[in-house]
C-alpha cells in the first residue's frame, strides 16, 4: 500500500472519528461546475477523468463524502495531475452550461445521466462519456474510498485506452 493510500486512510479515520467537531474549518470547497465545456477543455488538455459529484445543498451523505473522501483526496495533491473532481448542484433553480455550452436546469443535465439520488459520482470523460460504474449513496464509510479509488483507476484507464 503507498503512503498516500495510507495518509488518505489517516485522514479519513480522524473525519470519521471527529465528524462535525470541526466542519466549518476542515471543510475544503469543491470546485462547483458552471460550464461542462470549459471541464471538459481542461479535462482534454491534461487527458485526465472529471470526479463529478452530483449534490445538493441539504444533503448530508453529500457533505459526508465531500469531507470524508473528496476533501482530503484534494489535500492530498495526489490527483493533481490525473483527476478532476468537480461538483454538480442539482438544486431547484440551478442552472449549467453543458458540453455543447446550452444553458441547461442543472436537475435536467444530471437526469441525462440517469441521475435520481444525491450522492451520486459519475466518473466521465471530456467528451461527456461515463468511463465506469457510477457510486451512488455511500456505502460502508469506512471501505468507501477504496471503492472511490478503484472506480478512479478504472476511469483513468479506461480513458488511456479511448486515446
């Protein structure tokens, strides 16, 4: 096991041992998505898999995997280089620019996607493709960021192989 995964796992035992006791300084932002065309020109650029988390504001497995798995993974600075993880507001109201940049109801654009339940992590390409099964919910916490980095090596190399 390298000493990410292992720091990774540290982290996540200490959020999950200490959840909520220091929310508001722990929590790290994810970038929200505005404009699926300008991920996907990064996406392209860096030839990485865009992590998208589907969300909504009163959600708290949404917040639980945002500060138990997404949030340290980001403060590792291990997926700089081959991962963007970005989040998708589905809220009423929300709007999105999408691939092909149309102004979209953000809850239409996840429903593209077959998306019913917030948690939900797709993990797609720059062409807008689901490069491996989707997460939905959060299941056994303390296994699901081994779940999350199976699913982000299987789109990393699903993505080598399209190339």
């Amino acid at each position: 096991m390298t000493t990410t995964k292992i720091t990774i796992l540290l982290l996540l035992a200490v959020f999950i041992g200490d959840a909520g006791a220091q929310q508001d300084e722990a929590q790290v932002r994810l970038e929200e998505v505005t404009n699926f065309a300008v991920v996907a020109r990064m996406a392209a650029a860096k030839r990485t898999p865009i992590l998208l988390l589907v969300s909504q504001a009163h959600c708290g497995f949404c917040t639980q995997i945002k500060e138990q798995i997404l949030g340290p993974m980001i403060l590792s600075g291990d997926y700089d280089n081959t991962l963007l993880i970005r989040e998708l507001f589905i809220d009423y109201g929300s709007r999105v620019r999408d691939f092909q940049e149309n102004d979209v109801d953000s809850g239409s654009f996840a429903l593209r996607y077959q998306v019913y339940l917030t948690p939900t992590l797709l993990f797609i390409g720059p062409d807008g493709k689901e490069l491996t099964e989707r997460l939905v919910g959060i299941q056994t916490p303390e296994l699901f960021f081994f779940y999350v980095e199976s699913a982000v090596e299987k789109a990393i190399a699903s993505l080598r192989t399209r190339s």
